[in-house]
C-alpha cells in the first residue's frame, strides 16, 4: 500500500467562494490536505468549474480533494449520473493539463460513478479523457447503517475498482455499527488497499479519533467547529491537537467516556491535556453508547470484546453510573455504600468499578468549611447528589434533602441517613452549606429558578456542580447577596484527577488540568 501524504483532511463546505477560500487557508495550516465540496458551492453541472479551480489551488500548498457529491449520499448536487459525468470531464480537461499542480489533485468519485465509467463504452469513456488517474481517485460510499455483511459487501464492490484509495462511511445509530468499519481496516490493511473508513454520527466518533491509528489512510474533519461536512466530525484543530491523531497508534493506551447522550464534555480536554502535560501515550474519547450491555460486551469485557484495543479504562456518567455495576468484577466498597459507578479500571483479564465524585465533590468544600457538626442543605436526588450526601456526612455533617417528589426524597433520604424535606420548604431552614446537585443553571439547559433567594438570606456558603458556566446564575445571586460561593469547576477537577491517578497510577497534573478547563470555560 502506498504512502499517503496526509493523515488530517479539513471538509470545506461552504456556499460561497469567497469563504470557501478563506478556509482553505484556515484548514491548510492545521491539516494536511483539504477537501473542496464543489457540490456545496453549488456550481450548476452545465457550468465551467475551472475559475473555482483555479482560485482554490491558489489558496493552499496543502493536496486537495475535489468532491461534488450527490444529494443521495448526504451531498447538495442535485445531478444525474450523466450531468456528473460530464461535470467531473470539464474538471479533468483542465485539471489533468496542469503539470504544476495534479500531483496534489485528488478525485473523489462515488461508486455508482467510477463503476459507470468503468464499465462505459469506449466512446463515452473518452468524453472524460484520455485516461482518468486512478492513482488520485478515491472511489467513495456512503450509506445509513446497515447489516455488517451489506457493509462488508459495499467493500467488495469499492474494492473491485482500481482506484488508489478506497472511502466507506456509514452513519451508525449504536456505536456497534462502528465495529463493521475497523474489521475492514484490518481486510484492506491484509489486503494492501487504502481504505478510509468513518462511522458518521456521535455513535461514531471513535472511528474520526482512533481510525488513522487503526488502519484508515486518513480522517475528515470540519476546517471549523460549527461547519461540520457530515454529522459527528470533529474540528481539525482538535484532531490534531486534542486527539493526536497523526501521533497515536494500536499501541496507544484508550480511555475514555460513556454516556447518552455524550453532549459536549470536557473530559476529553482535561484528560487529554493530562496525558499530554506528562508525556503519556494515552488517549481519551468520547464513546456515545446507548445499549450498554452491547458495549460491555463488544467493546470491554476482556474475554468477549469484538474491538482488538488497549483500553485502560472509563468514565461512566448518566445514565449507566448504577447499571455499569453489574458488569464490572469487582465494585469498590465506597462505591458499593454509594450505589453508583463512575470510573473503570481494566486490570488485565479483570474490571473494577470507582466512584470519584465523593472524594471529588467533598474535598473543595472541605477546604472551604469545617463539615463536622455542620447542616448541609443538598438540593437534588440523582448520582450527584446521593455521593454528596454520603461524602458530607462522613465528615459529620447533617445532611437536608430537598427535592419536587416527595417519594424519591424519603427513599434516597433513608439510604444515606439524611433528613428529608420538600423543595417548599428550603427557604424557611437554615444551614451552614446549599449544595445544588441538579442540571438547572446548566448551559443549555431550561431556564429556571430552583432555589429561591429566601434560602440564601442566613449567607450559607453556596456550592454549585454545575461547572458550565464557571459563575451559575445561582452562584452569581449567591455572590451579590453576600454568600461565599464555591463552583462545580473543583468537583469536576478533582473527581477527574482521582480517575487519572486510578488509570495511570501517577500523580496529576492539576495545575495543568485547572488552567486548561478555565481557559475552556472562560
């Protein structure tokens, strides 16, 4: 197989020249090639493309792919088979005359097209040229998830073609479906082809981070965040810095976060920027898992996994902190008392379960106030707040439970020894400490007032887990009435710290870890 010059390929997908241009020249300084999406351009497929030809060589040194794809594989030209044909014969005619510039030309070409040449008469073969350039062709597919045997047999047909590189994408509903596309990494691998393979969608996402690694000949990402040219891609920027992945390979040690959904975590940043701060061959991703019991299987159980990776271990959030129990081999004791899992380590043949946000959660106010003997009014009654609760009241704290249904207070109350009150009642107790163990104040989450001001005139200290934004509409009431405040920011660094220490069994870098999740955050 030969040797591709580029592993990073920035997407430029934009309706207008003029921005097409300039991020060509945003990309090409992070990627290693670009790709053009004349199709987004919209470009009619009677009209002479070779102004935009020519200006686009002119705005990056970086190979370029020239794609114009159809609407029936997730492109925007509305073309037939004969209008692309005679397109892409408009694009070679002058392309191909270019000595200077075709060595960095790339064609992508979807199936249904290169077999439609391929297989095309002499005569219709010759309105494209004299010969098409196979050497920089990428033959391409694209389609919804579907059976893997479907998938593999899509490979069968890309791989019947002549073209150099080969580029299968599916969108995958589970990330299941991204099992399909590293086994024929491996096949085009044994086999010497170019193949790149993507996964499309959140689902998919450790196909963008660990494919390079695992056999593709490259990656697509957005030239920029918020111009994505197929759902789940990541910007370049953060392919080649956050994920490193022109730098990792099969023996990159994998963690990682579990959920559903995933959203926008910024375990990856700290984590990642750890690994980094020490000089770690360690990645962390984002794994969007929606079936866990197929995951564990398929992906971590050591002895039945499908997936031939290093995985170290992972951090679990909602909604598998308490099923997650029931697959791990042993369950920490703390974490046992709390009744949720956050953190797994795969030791070998084995798995252990952890629970950080405790210690997390309870070291920051620890620092801040003297829990014994002190009332700690803790708002919520999901997984932060039972760990919360079991934390403070290790260290002597009473505990006040509040929260909108009666039942599911008294239930968590009784397990974790607290007193149990309703939401209306908040503002008529006292307390040393309010803790707000609820999603309100989040970003994008649902305005609303939870805890009314009443709750704050005795000036408790106020401790926000909502770490995104840094300052919580509830912290900056807080803040202006006088209280001491204290951001969810710390829970999220130290429980992050306690899992980095439990991985790699270094100390953390929390300095290095704090300023990057402010800088995020600010």
């Amino acid at each position: 197989m030969m040797t591709l010059p580029m592993k990073i390929v920035a997407s430029v997908v934009e309706p207008t020249l003029e921005r097409a241009l300039a991020l060509m020249e945003h990309a090409g300084a992070v990627a290693d090639g670009i790709e053009l999406r004349l199709d987004a351009l919209r470009i009619p497929p009677a009209e002479d493309p070779t102004s935009v030809l020519a200006s686009a060589i002119g705005a990056t040194s970086k190979p370029i792919i020239l794609t114009y794809r159809p609407r029936e594989e997730g492109g925007q030209a509305d073309a037939s088979l004969s209008e692309r044909l005679s397109f892409w014969s408009r694009i070679l005619a002058w392309t191909e005359r270019r000595a200077d510039v075709r060595a960095r030309l790339f064609y992508d070409w979807e199936m249904d097209l290169a077999e439609a040449f391929l297989h095309a008469a002499p005569l219709e073969r010759a309105r494209i040229g004299p010969a098409l350039p196979w050497e920089r062709v990428i033959a391409s597919h694209h389609q919804d998830a579907a059976r893997p045997e479907v998938v593999e047999a899509m490979y069968v047909r890309l791989s019947a073609l002549p073209a150099r590189i080969l580029k299968l994408a599916i969108f995958a509903h589970d990330i299941g479906d991204s099992l399909v596309i590293f086994r024929l990494l491996e096949r085009a691998r044994q086999q010497g082809r170019a193949l790149v393979g993507i996964a499309m969608g959140m689902a998919g996402l450790l196909t963008r981070i660990l494919g390079v690694a695992y056999g593709s000949a490259f990656t697509y990402g957005a030239a920029v965040a918020g111009r994505e040219a197929a759902p789940g891609q990541i910007p370049v920027s953060d392919l080649r810095a956050l994920y490193r992945v022109a730098e990792i390979g099969r023996q990159t040690a994998v963690v990682g976060v579990i959920g559903h959904p995933i959203g926008h975590s910024l375990s990856p940043l700290v984590h990642n920027t750890s690994f980094r701060a020490l000089g770690l061959d360690f990645v962390y991703v984002p794994l969007e898992v929606a079936a866990l019991d197929r995951f564990m299987r398929d992906f971590v159980r050591p002895e039945t996994r499908q997936l031939c990776w290093p995985l170290r271990g992972l951090s679990v959030t909602i909604p598998h902190k308490v099923a997650v129990m029931g697959f791990v081999d042993e369950v920490d004791p703390l974490a046992r008392r709390v009744g949720a899992v956050n953190t797994l380590v795969v030791e070998g043949e084995r798995l252990r379960g952890y629970n950080t946000d405790v210690a997390g959660g309870t070291e920051p106010l620890r620092e801040r106030i003297a829990l014994e003997g002190a009332r700690v009014a803790i708002v919520g009654t999901g997984g932060a707040a039972r760990a919360l609760a079991y934390g403070v009241r290790e260290r002597g704290a009473r505990v006040l439970l509040f929260g909108r249904r009666v039942e599911r207070v008294r239930e968590l109350a009784a397990e974790v020894g607290a007193d149990a009150h309703t939401l209306d009642e908040l503002a008529a107790c006292t307390f040393d400490v309010l803790i707000n163990a609820t999603p309100v104040g989040m970003a994008g989450y649902p305005e609303q007032e939870l805890i009314p001001e009443a709750a704050l005139r005795h000036r408790p200290l106020v401790y926000d887990l909502v770490y995104n934004p840094i300052e919580t509409p509830l912290l900056h009431r807080a803040k202006r009435m006088g209280c001491p405040i204290l951001s969810g920011v710390e829970m999220f660094l130290r429980q992050a710290a306690e899992q980095f220490r439990l991985w790699t069994g270094l100390k953390p870098p929390l300095d290095a870890m704090r300023a990057r999740v402010y800088t995020a955050l600010s």
